[in-house]
C-alpha cells in the first residue's frame, strides 16, 4: 500500500542482527521482551512501553537484552513517508516514549489488508512523528467544504473507491488534513464511512436475492469473507441471517 514498503512480524531468542542498513524508514514495537542495538555505533536499547524509529541508510545491528528473547512488529515506511532532514534527529533519538502513538501503530498493523483505514492511520503516524522530530503542530484545515467535498468524492468513487492518497490529490490537500476534517464535522472517519456505504450496497443487492459471493464484489469488498466481517460489525449479523 502507499507509504508502506513491507511489515514483518517476527520472534526471536537467540537471533543477532549483523550490522546492516535499510532503503526505508524502520518503525518497531516491541509486544515482548527488550532489544539492544547500536546505531551510527551509538548503543540504544528498545522496550515495549516505546516505539523505535530507524531512519534509512543508517548502520545498525540488534539482538535480545533478556534471554527470553522478543516479539515484534515492524513496519517499513516508504523514505518519501518522511522528509530525509529528520534522519540526524532519529539518530540521536530513535525510541518515543508515547503511548498513544503506539497504540496508533498497534490499530495501523490490525488493518493492513483494508488500503483505504491503513493510509487514514498511517497519516496520523507520520504526523505524530513529524510533531516528535521537528516540532511541527497538527494543522487545523480551514476550508469548511473540504468535508463535504471528500464525502461527495467518497461517493462517487463506489463501489470501487478511490485511495486516500488518490482523494487528496484531487481536492489538493494533505491525506491527514483530509482524515481529521471529515472526522471532525461528521463524527466518523472517512475510511468508516465508506466501509459503510459499502455495507449500504451489499444490503440493497442481497434484498435483491444476488448471492452474497457476488454481492461482495459488487459492492467494492475483496471477497465474500470480506464482506460477512464488515457486515457483521456494522449490522451485528451476516448477510446470510439477514436475508432470512
């Protein structure tokens, strides 16, 4: 997806990194365990309580602090998510400890496999990390239609959708100024309420008696797993139960 290269989920014990560099931004969490490391030959050390961002290009190496080993998740930013006059300040300072930023990371790798909720998150990440790094504010939009435009956009777009990125070049704006004016005058976040227009299709084609393997790709899901999960959040029953 946009802005992310690879995630990778792993658990090690013994495993020592050799020293090494990435293409990519590296954002770890830790679910388990400790990590030592060092970067640019400066020694670190990673904890669950933190998030640890590695810049690109940057040598580093890594390996457990307890002989119980570690658990993480790692991301892999694309090195445009980013700007690259951050690196010297993630050398010095590569672990955060900011617990809501974390659990942004933890909701972000709960959603990989939905594009348009995965680069929602992901813009409110990246400008959390600009904020730690370069000390710049969320910008508040000052535009009172962009709202309304992106929910015009939004529904124009169904049942195929449109990308987050895709929507902000069009209404020549920032994906984050976009998720946090639509959520901030309609109480929801974009990628929510498409799922639920979605969800709204899905329903008029069932009523129409289409099976529900057909109704999914009609109605812009993957499949019809894909389908029968956002359909139970939404309504609390499968299409199937509810077409009986």
């Amino acid at each position: 997806m946009d802005g992310i290269k690879e995630a990778f989920h792993a658990s090690f014990t013994t495993h020592v990194y050799p020293t090494h560099t990435h293409d990519a931004w590296t954002l770890m969490v830790l679910d388990t365990g400790a990590v030592r490391y060092e970067l640019d030959r400066h020694e670190h050390g990673a904890l669950v309580s933190g998030v640890t961002l590695l810049p690109p290009h940057v040598p580093h190496d890594g390996r457990s602090a307890l002989s119980t080993g570690f658990r993480k998740r790692v991301l892999y930013l694309d090195d445009a998510a980013l700007p690259a006059d951050l690196i010297g300040k993630a050398v010095d300072t590569p672990m955060l400890p900011d617990p809501l930023l974390r659990h942004r990371i933890h909701q972000l790798h709960l959603v990989l496999d939905e594009p348009f909720e995965a680069a929602s998150r992901l813009s409110l990440i990246t400008e959390r990390l600009r904020h730690h790094f370069a000390g710049t504010a969320p910008v508040v939009h000052a535009d009172p239609t962009l709202a309304d435009r992106l929910r015009q956009l939004l529904d124009a777009s169904l049942p195929s959708g449109i990308t987050l990125a895709e929507a902000a070049a069009e209404l020549q704006t920032s994906p984050t100024h976009l998720v946090r004016a639509f959520s901030r005058q309609f109480g929801l976040p974009p990628h929510k309420y498409l799922t639920g227009r979605r969800v709204d299709l899905a329903r008029g084609h069932l009523v129409d008696g289409r099976p529900a393997a057909e109704v999914a790709v009609l109605a812009g899901f993957h499949d019809q797993s894909h389908l029968t999960r956002h359909f139970r959040r939404v309504l609390g029953t499968s299409p199937g139960r509810f077409v009986r």
